[in-house]
C-alpha cells in the first residue's frame, strides 16, 4: 500500500468561490479559537483535549450562526490540526503554533472524506452539484481525504490523498557499483560522481528586475492590480522551480538504484545574507523531499552523510585541503600534487563516506524516528514564558 496525492485545478462558479472563502475563514477561526481555548485552559493548569474541542463546536453554531453553512467536517478538522500543533511542540518537534492570518500567501481547508469524482467534477459536502475541475490523471486507488486551496491568484485546488493498492517495491542490494554521488551547489545545481553537471536555471535570478519592479510599484501605491500582477510573477518562479525539481528527481532516480546526497545545513547557510537569496532559490530541501518520497515509490536507495564531512576538502590520498575557499573552485594536493575540480571531488566523497557509513552501520536514510511510548515522559519541551490569552480574529 503506498499512499499518494493527486493534485486538480478546479474551476468553481461565482456562488461556489463564495462558498469555499466561507468555508476557508471558517476553518480559520476556528482553528484560532481553539489556539486560544488551549492556551487559555495551559495558563490555568487545565488539560483540554481534542475530543472536548469538538464536542464545543455544536454549542459554538448555536452562537455564531453562520458556522451551519460550512461542513462540519471540516471544523472538527480544524481542531485536529491544531491539537497535532500543539502535542508537537510540546515533544519538541516544532515551534508553538501561531494564530493563522487572513493575510497569508496560501489560504486552505481540509475535507477528510466523502470525496467523490466523476466526469470532471469534484464532489464534496457542501457542494452536492460538484465543482468542474480538470482530471488530467486517472485516479487508481481510494480516496482518503483531501484539502481544498486557493493561492494569492486567486486560483482554486484541490489535493486528494489516494490509498492505492500498489505493493512497496523491493530495494535492490547496495553496491559501489549501483551507487552515485552528488553534490549540490549554487554555480551549478547539482554534480555526480560520474561527472555529470546539472546547470542552475537560477528562476528567481532571472525573474528579479521584473519583481523588484513590480513590488516598488505595488509598496508606493499599493494597488490591487499591482498586488495581483506580483503574486503571478512569484507563482511563476514557483511553478518553473517545482517543474525543474520534480524532472531533475525524477531522472536520478530511474536512472540510479543507490544515491548519496550530503546533509546540508540549509537553515544555517541562508543566514549569510550574501548567499541566502541564491540559496533559496535552489531549493535543496525542496529537492530532498522530492528524492526521498521517490525512492520509496520506486525502490531506490538513499545513503546521507553528515554535513561535517570534508568532502570537498580531502584528496584521494588522504591529505585534507583546510585552506581551500568556496571561491576556490580547482585546487591541488599539497602532498601528492593530483588536481581537482571541487564539485565532482565532492561527489566521489560523498560516495566514498557514504558507502563507508553503510558498511559501518551508520548510512542510513536521514529520516525522523516516529514518537514512540517508551520515553515519552522524559522528554521536556521549552514552554513559552509568556502566553497571550487575548487575540482578535477576524472572519
């Protein structure tokens, strides 16, 4: 069983649009609601659950009306994602949960069942007559739940999560043979250790004049047309970006059984303002997460090493380079005087400490452990000095 999300475009009427804003704002409030009954109930040392949320949504339609015209599904939803905020960062796994804003780029509600498509139609509660859409692929499998969004164009989408009946496909054996290694960077987006090179397309790079213009037009005058003809501009670099990453992904893993990849600090590096534009529009995280759901889907392996391995800095021989600088693209062994070009030695690296990792008993896939019972109660989360009971929401 392998679980997949098949996104459509939908192309709801007037009445429709109205609709699904109702039903985004809706979710919106009461998720901020819920936020504050939470944080209201911790300052006064009281456990409320989950299940005592949804059980105030009743009596919360009772005082504001116009919550009957949304799906109560959907609600209950709500309250469920904000209990799973909330129980993450008290384990440590995330940041406390904030208030959602009217204002943000992406504006979404979740629909966990009753999804139902046929002739181009999305039918969900609420929505009885459908919604025209384009199933541009067949869905094979059944249908778990799905999330409707809206972007800052003002588009409308619909993700559906799909439980198919594919089997898991078996892992092939590791070998230096079926493995390759690739070292991501900004000059050039992505090199193996078979010396292939993948060229940066740098989308934001060649998009920024036209942005900085547009934004300067739009923070003087603040118009709505400027504010809309920025958001497609910034929907495109997103768009060309996604396309580039998924066909990038993709060909490395049909093309290869085993990848090594290194563990980069993104978060850390974007903190060098000279680089941190550049490095956010590569996108390395984006592209990580493309490569590892892919290996699962098609049975490839994915080794990581650290990100304090000298992989661009150690020599076949041994010797480490600790005075060579990321401007330094070609560089010579002190020792034995062999020439490398920086990228593709970080490459062979890579595959090298990976390969070596895995022997050892360390290369494996970086992926978070799921929480577990045993040991539960001794972990400790950094509580929020200060806790504000009071917030305004707006519809």
């Amino acid at each position: 069983m392998i679980l997949k999300a098949v996104k459509y475009r939908l192309y709801p009427t007037d009445e429709q649009c109205i609709l699904i804003d109702k039903h985004i704002g809706a979710c919106r409030f009461v998720y901020n609601l819920a936020l504050e009954t939470k944080q209201v109930a911790y300052a006064s040392q009281v456990n409320i659950s989950v299940f005592d949320l949804k059980k105030q949504i009743p009596e919360l339609k009772t005082e504001c009306e116009w919550l009957k015209e949304i799906n109560s599904q959907s609600l209950q939803q709500s309250v469920i994602n904000l209990d799973t905020a909330y129980t993450k960062f008290f384990k440590g796994q995330a940041k406390f949960p904030k208030f959602k804003s009217k204002r943000k780029s992406r504006q979404s509600f979740s629909v966990p069942q009753k999804v139902i498509i046929e002739d181009n139609m999305i039918i969900i509660p609420k929505f009885k007559e459908g919604i025209k859409a384009v199933t541009h692929r067949n869905i094979e499998g059944k249908t778990k739940s799905a999330t409707v969004s809206k972007t800052p164009t003002g588009k409308y989408f619909i993700s559906i999560l799909i439980e198919t009946d594919a089997i898991v496909p078996v892992k092939p054996v590791i070998t230096a043979e079926n493995t390759i290694g690739i070292d991501l960077g900004i000059k050039d987006f992505l090199t193996t250790s078979e010396s292939e090179v993948i060229a940066n397309p740098r989308n934001l790079k060649k998009s920024i004049a036209k942005l900085k213009f547009v934004q300067r037009k739009y923070s003087k005058y603040k118009g709505q047309r400027a504010k809309k003809k920025l958001a497609i501009l910034h929907e495109k670099v997103f768009n060309r970006r996604n396309d580039f990453l998924h066909k990038v992904s993709k060909k490395l893993i049909d093309d290869n059984q085993t990848i090594a990849t290194e563990n980069l600090n993104v978060k850390g590096m974007i903190q060098n303002h000279k680089l941190a534009q550049a490095i956010s529009d590569v996108a390395w995280g984006r592209f990580e997460i493309f490569l590892n759901y892919k290996s699962d889907w098609y049975g490839s392996n994915i080794l990581q090493i650290g990100r304090f391995e000298p992989s661009s800095k150690m020599c076949d021989c041994g010797e480490i380079n600790k005075e060579l600088k990321l401007s330094d693209r070609v560089w010579t062994c002190n020792k034995c005087g062999q020439t490398y070009d920086r990228d593709i030695q970080a490459a062979n690296n890579i595959k090298k400490f990976a390969l070596r990792n895995y022997v050892q008993g360390t290369g494996t896939k970086n992926r978070k452990k799921l929480p577990t019972l045993v040991g539960a109660l001794t972990c400790e989360a950094v509580i929020p000095k200060q806790i504000t009971a009071v917030h305004c929401f707006e519809r």
